[in-house]
C-alpha cells in the first residue's frame, strides 16, 4: 500500500457531526510514510477536540485492516482552514433566494419536508412521539433532523443521549448529531435546571438562529417539537418555516382530545397544513397480551373526525419508550421489534406516502 492508497481510505470516515467525509472536509493531511509505518494529522475545529477519539479509531480500524501502522497526531485548524471550512459548509446552508439569504431547508424547491408535531397540553408525549417518528424516518434510510421549539420544556436533548452542545466554525453552528439525527435545541445552551425565561424577542432570535445559521444541510425530513397550544414561538415558527406540516398528538382522553382541538383550530387559523392526528397513550398490552384502556378510548379517532383529518397511528403505552426517553436511547432503535416502534415505523411510512402539503408561500422570509 502507498501513502496515496491509505489517504483514500482514511479519507471516507466520516466526520460524526458534520457528516461528510474528511477528504471532502480537507481535515486529514496527507499520510506520510515514516519508519515502520505510517503518520497522518487529523485536524480538528474549535469545539470538535472531543471527537478526536471516535475519529482516531476508526482510522486505526482501517490501518489495522490494511495490516499498516499508523500514528495519529491532532492539529488545531489555523484560522485559515476554519475560514476555508467555515465557507464550504456556508454554501451548504444558506443560499440567496432573491435580496435574502435562506437556509437551504427553507428555500423554494428544497426537498426537505418539515414536520410539526403539537399538542394542546403538555405532558401527552409529543416529544417523545417526535423523537419516535424521526428515528422511524432515519431508520428507513432518510436524512432526518429534529428541531426542538419547545423552548420551555425542552427534552430532545434528553431524549437522544445527546451531550455534546453544537459547535460554532465561524458563524455556522453544527447541530449534535445521534443515531444519524441532527438536532437543535435551546437545551444545549441553558443547564439543565434552569428555567428559560427569556422573552419573546429573545426566543424569536434563538429559532431565527436555529433555523438560519445551523448547517442542516438539505436533510429529508426537519422534524419540529412545537411548544404545547399555540404560543408566540409557534406563530414565529408558522413565520419562518412556511413549508411546516402539522400533526397534532393527543391521548385517548376526552379532556385532552377536547384541548388538543383548540389548539389544532388554531393553528388552522395561523394556516398551519394540518395533516393529521396521532395517538398516543393508546393503550397498554399486559402480559396477558389483552389492550387495556387505561386512558379511555376513540379521542384520537373522535378528534380526527372532528378536524377532518386521518388519524395516523395510535401508540400504545410502554414502560420502555418511557425507560429509554430517560437514558436518552430511543425505542425504535433500542427494540425495533417492540409493537411501539413497529407503529412509529408505519407512521412514518404513512408520512411518507401522503407526500409533502403543497404550500409555499414565498412572502414568508426570514431576514
Ligand atoms: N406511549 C408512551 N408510553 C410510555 N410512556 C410515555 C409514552 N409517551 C410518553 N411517555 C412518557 O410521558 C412523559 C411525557 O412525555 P413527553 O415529554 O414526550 O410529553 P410532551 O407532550 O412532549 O410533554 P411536554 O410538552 O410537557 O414536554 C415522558 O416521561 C415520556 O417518557
């Protein structure tokens, strides 16, 4: 093997965040041959000093498979490679879209569809029904980001055992990414026991920046975790995200359906594509295999009638979704075979079919 040989193979690890590859990224030097093996430089970015590790071993893998020895020096970017770097991925994320400047997801033509999931009232299980959905829709092979607006009871984090906070080459933020999925949320950047209690504009700016500045690149499917009931965030949502087509989570409770309503009549005022109603909570399958109705029954179908929309997927209760919520490892990929995640993956399947809503409206502009 020559030093040209193993550079082409090291060069397709792929960088875990960014997701291209280090040749593509120009963050490998050349490999240099030196006595009993070989040496190369990885070149990291500011905050990526931590991924050094994962980097490195898969390097080494590669090595080790070829049977060659390789050393593995880190190098600090100069700031002439940041500035380099920082522009390739500029161009991956926004583009001009006459005098302004969009983030490629929300540009005309963009093949991202955007997703809304939303609730009346807190605590039905939207965001974990967020999560199950994307990791469905990563699952069958799509490209998937999660953006969690739900500013003041943020969980994504959590819920993806994600740690690493995003990290910032030039004015390009990285979004964390787990289990293939690229995620933003205000979380990243408050403790965790701290109440959010910026206001409106300050909130308004956050998901401005989300939206703009985050190298999401042109990802398949941007699932949203919106705030319960329609607040100021979903209205600026509704603003930026003009492609967003909403799913409105409810339980089979009277009560919630009955909420849950409210909030999906609004959102049809602010002219939100409703596209359909999920159920969670649905019921709870004991040992002796029979459904148990813990929270009642039909909320979901009544609601969808109601809306006339189609009701997409009722989500039993499981002690697992809820386990792996916690430790921040999702169900659909912990136990693929549970009969939660083979609902999730046919909700997204059905997602999928229905297409994108066809609504674009190009006086919405962030910027
Ligand atoms: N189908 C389910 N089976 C078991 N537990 C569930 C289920 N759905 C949600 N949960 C649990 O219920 C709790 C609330 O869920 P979640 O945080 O997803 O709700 P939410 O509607 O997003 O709430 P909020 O708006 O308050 O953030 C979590 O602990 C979650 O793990």
């Amino acid at each position: 093997m020559n030093t040209q040989e193993l550079y082409s193979h090291l060069g397709k690890v792929v960088e875990p965040d960014i997701l291209e590859s280090l040749a593509d990224l120009e963050m490998i030097s050349q490999v240099t041959k030196k006595l009993g093996g070989y040496s190369v430089e990885l070149l990291t970015y500011p905050a990526n000093g931590g991924y050094f590790d994962p980097i490195a071993d898969q390097m080494e893998q590669i090595a080790q498979e070829y049977g060659v020895p390789l050393e593995i020096k880190a190098r600090a970017m100069t700031d002439a490679e940041i500035k380099k770097l920082e522009s390739h991925l500029l161009d991956k994320t926004l583009i001009k879209d006459g005098e302004n400047r969009v983030n490629r997801l929300m540009a005309p033509g963009s093949r991202t569809r955007v997703l809304g999931f939303s609730s009346g009232k807190g605590g039905v299980g939207k965001s974990s029904v967020t999560v199950g959905v994307a990791s469905a829709l990563a699952r069958r092979g799509h490209s998937v980001g999660i953006l969690d607006a739900d500013v003041y009871g943020f969980s994504i984090p959590r819920m993806l055992g994600a740690v690493r906070p995003p990290s910032l080459i030039g004015k390009v933020m990285i979004p964390p990414v787990r289990f293939g999925i690229k995620t933003m949320s205000v979380g990243y950047f408050v403790a965790d026991d701290t109440p959010v209690i910026w206001r409106g504009p300050m909130l308004h700016k956050a998901l401005e920046q989300f939206l703009l500045d985050v190298f999401w690149g042109e990802i398949d499917y941007l699932c949203v975790d919106l705030p319960p009931g329609t607040g100021d965030v979903t209205l600026s949502l509704a603003e930026y995200l003009p492609k967003i087509e909403t799913f409105v989570v409810t339980t089979p409770q009277d009560a919630a359906e009955r909420v849950a309503q409210r909030s999906a009549l609004a959102a049809r005022k602010l002219k939100l594509p409703l596209r359909g109603v999920i159920e969670n909570m649905s019921y709870f399958r004991g040992d002796d295999k029979k459904r148990y109705d813990i929270f009642g029954k039909g909320g979901g179908e009544s609601l969808a009638q109601s809306l006339e929309l189609p009701l997409i997927g009722t989500i039993p209760i499981e002690i697992a979704l809820r386990e792996g919520g916690d430790v921040g490892n999702p169900i659909v990929f912990a136990s693929p075979e549970s009969e939660v995640s083979v609902e999730f993956m046919r909700i997204a399947q059905v997602i999928e079919a229905m297409g994108p809503a066809r609504i674009y409206k190009s006086e919405l502009k962030v910027r």
